[in-house]
C-alpha cells in the first residue's frame, strides 16, 4: 500500500483531480490518499494557504501529486507552488514533452525534455518592494558600489545563480538522460549579459557535460533557443535550464505538442517529490466539467513510475495515448464535446478492457 498526498488545489484542480483519482484507482493499484486543502480557499480558515500540516503531511508520505493553485498577480500571499518546492528543497522540475496522435498540432514528432532548476535565480523569493526601507538602503549600497540605476522608483528582485545549484541540477539532467537512454543535453543560458550569474549556469554545464562523454552536451542562449525549438524541435532532447528560462520554455513546447491540457511535470528533491502538471488553475473554466484532465492523469502516470508502480503507469499512459488518439471522448482542446468526467471514463474504460 502506497500513501500520497493528494492536493486537489482550486480552479479546475479539484475536477481534475477527482478525474485522474478514479481514473489510477481503476487500475487496483493499491493507494491511499492523504488528502490536504492547500491555496486561497482555505486562507480564512488557516491564515495561510500552505498550512504546516500540508507539509508535514508531505514529509511523511514522502510523495505528493497537486492540482494547480491560484496565485494572486502582483500582491497578496506568495506562490504556494513555489512556496512547496522550497520548503521541500524541491530542486528538479522535470517536464518531458511529447506528441501523441489524435492531438492537434504543427508539430508531430516532439520528444523533449525540460529540466528546470527549481530553487534559485529570479524565483528565489528575494525582493524588495518599490519605496522600502530596504530597497533605499539597497539601492544606496548600489551607488555606493558604482552599480548606478537609471531611475531609483524600482522594484528589485534578486537572481542568485550558484555553484552548488547549478551542480545538482546539471547532474541530475545527465543522469537522467543515462538513464531514460536520451542522447544530448542542450544548457539554456543568457550568459552573454548575465556573465555573473548565467555565466555560473553555462561553465558548470559543460564542466559536468565532460564527465558524461557517452551523452552529447551543448548550449544554447535562452533567445536564439525559443527560435531553435520552434522551428526545429526535433534536433533537441534533453533540455536543462535555469529558473525562469525552463518554465518559459515549458509553456512553449507545451505549445509545441498542443497546449498546456498535455503537458504533466514533477517535482525532485532529495527526499521528497510532488508531482503536478504544467497548466495552472485556469479559472474561467472552474466547475464546468469541461477541461482536459489529461495533463494530470499524464502526471500520475510520472508519479507512478516514481513509487515504483511502471506496469500501472504503462496501463494508464496507454489507455490514455489511446483514448486521445480515437478522438471521440477527448474535452474541448482536443477537439471533442466530452467533459472531464466522460472523458476520465473512456480512459476507466480502456483500462479496464
Ligand atoms: P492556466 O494554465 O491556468 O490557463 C491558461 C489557459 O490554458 C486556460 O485559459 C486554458 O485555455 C488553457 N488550459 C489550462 N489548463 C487546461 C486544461 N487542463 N485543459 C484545457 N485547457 C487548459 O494559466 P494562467 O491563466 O496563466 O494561470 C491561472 C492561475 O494558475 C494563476 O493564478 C497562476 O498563478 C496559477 N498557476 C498555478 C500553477 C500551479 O499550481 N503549479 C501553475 C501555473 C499557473
């Protein structure tokens, strides 16, 4: 018996949730889900939208799989996603990127993979607000230090890009290529202008790069790279990037093969992981029964594989790949009239022959 935590989230994640639950629940795969309310519904009750026993709950069971949680643009609570990988020293986002029949797309043979480094760069969480004590006192520390500003009315965030970051990460996209039997990795950077920071990123990537002779390395600048994957996906594979460049480039190729009802992701750390898909919460869909639930169902099928569950999560990828690729019970994106729910069932269905 395996015990997750389950985050339904807000928005659409509640149904989706509920779809990709029964959909591996037909599988007889035994699971019991720990379920945890996390996000702006339960800020009132708790003060906080990531409670302390949501994350402890995380710590026990070791695996968790989320649907998406709403952030409030601009002011309100941080992030929660970001606030979980964090706390859990999440420090991978693996988003592979693939093509299936029956969804429409420019592209048919997308195979990629996106490995985000998760912790550091301009999501670390280190800013300081327009007019603030601390924003004056650094700006003045700045000037003292010949850094001048054009106007000093900013807003700062700060982009540490270090070392030991970048070690693991670079690692771990190598490794996994070893292991998924991928044969290149491209290192994503802008390391022409942020020599300091980026250039950290691109000289570690092609340290390690050289200790993996079996596996291609090269690089690319995060501009010249959105072009690259547009007009020639398939020369990439293995993508590893810092922070923000890996989740631009994960909405894009989510473009590439469909959009974000495709596109699954996960969470690593060292101990820990939380899988969850790439889209968000998509309010203006909430409680219509009328998103894809693909991308989270995709998701588990990471998650299953990831507690050691690969025949179930074959099972679940197939029927799936398959019901996608009939086209007559697949939700709006696809193509189709079917709602989450009736298309949760199609999938019950192929699994259960
Ligand atoms: P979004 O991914 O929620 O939605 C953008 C559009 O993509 C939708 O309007 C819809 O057209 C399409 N889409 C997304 N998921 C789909 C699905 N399953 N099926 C079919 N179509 C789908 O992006 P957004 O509107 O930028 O963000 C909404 C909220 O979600 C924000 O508050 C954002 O912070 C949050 N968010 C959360 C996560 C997360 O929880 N990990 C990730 C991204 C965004």
């Amino acid at each position: 018996m395996h015990t997750i935590t389950m985050i339904p989230g807000d928005g659409i994640g509640p149904e989706i949730s509920e779809a990709m639950r029964r959909v591996v629940e037909s599988t007889g795969v035994k699971i019991e889900w720990d379920i945890q309310e996390a996000g702006a519904d339960i800020m009132d009750k708790y003060g906080t939208p990531l409670p302390d026993h949501v994350l402890d709950s995380i710590k026990k069971n070791k695996v968790a799989i989320k649907g998406p949680i709403t952030t409030p643009v601009g002011s309100g609570f941080r992030s929660v996603n970001v606030a979980l990988r964090k706390e859990l020293d999440l420090y991978v986002n693996l988003r592979p990127v693939y093509s299936l029949n029956g969804v429409k797309s420019r592209y048919d043979n997308i195979d990629l993979v996106i490995v985000r480094e998760n912790t550091e760069d301009l999501y670390a969480g280190i800013e300081f607000e327009e007019g603030s004590k601390d924003a004056i006192e650094l700006i003045g520390f700045l000037k003292a230090h010949e850094a001048r500003m054009r106007f000093e009315d900013a807003g700062i965030s700060i982009k540490p890009i270090s070392i030991s970051g970048t070690e693991r990460i670079v690692r771990f996209a190598y490794d996994y290529a070893r292991r998924e039997g991928r044969k290149k990795v491209t290192a994503v950077h802008k390391a022409n202008i942020m020599k300091h920071s980026d250039g950290i990123f691109l000289r570690i990537s092609r340290e390690i790069g050289e200790k993996y002779p079996d596996i291609e390395t090269e690089d690319r600048i995060v501009d010249n790279m959105c072009m690259q994957l547009v007009q020639k996906p398939e020369l990439y594979d293995v993508l590893v990037c810092p922070n923000l460049y890996g989740d631009i480039l994960s909405d894009l190729c989510s473009g590439l093969i469909g959009g974000l009802g495709m596109a699954p992701g996960a969470n690593i750390g060292e101990d820990h992981a939380v899988f969850e898909p790439v889209h968000g919460s998509a309010p203006k869909y909430a409680g219509q029964n009328k998103v894809n639930p693909s991308a989270l169902i995709l998701t588990s099928v990471l998650m299953l594989k990831h507690i050691g569950e690969r025949e179930i999560a074959d099972k679940v990828f197939n029927a799936t790949r398959d019901v996608i690729a009939e086209g007559k019970h697949v939700t709006y994106d696809l193509g189709g009239s079917a709602g989450t729910s009736q298309m949760a069932d199609a999938i019950i269905d192929k699994i259960k022959g």
